[in-house]
C-alpha cells in the first residue's frame, strides 16, 4: 500500500498518463514555476522577520502618546 490505500503502481500509472498527456517539458516549467513561488515564498518571509526584528531593535524609532491639553476657564 501506499499513499491512503493507492498502490506505488496505481501512482506510477497516473504518473505516466500526465506524461503523456502534457509532456516533460510542460512538466518541467510547471516544476520550475512550483520552485520559483516556493523560494519567493521563503523570501518574503525571511524578509519581514528581519524587517520586525530589526524595527523593534532600532532605538531612533520612538513611539509617544500625543494627548491634547483643554483650556481651563478659571
């Protein structure tokens, strides 16, 4: 048995009908586009952790609370 109850021949038969019904070299583009949005994925990601850290690390950034003084009538 393999993978939920479909048999490594049952995959290998489904394997060779995507063969041939659109052929290695769409396969291979469909394979590389996969990688590419996987790889810009874990970019992006990588890419805001380093941006949060370093915001939260950057002592120039100062956060204050802006309240507003009413006229006192005396």
């Amino acid at each position: 048995m393999g993978f939920g109850g479909i048999s490594i021949w049952s995959l290998l038969l489904i394997l060779a009908i995507v063969i041939l019904l659109f052929g290695t070299k769409k396969l291979r583009n469909v394979g590389a586009d996969l990688g590419g949005a996987i790889k810009s994925f874990k970019k992006s990601v990588k890419d805001e952790k380093t941006t949060k850290e370093t915001k939260d690390a950057d002592p120039s950034i100062i956060e204050a609370k802006v309240t507003e003084e009413k006229d006192k009538v005396s």
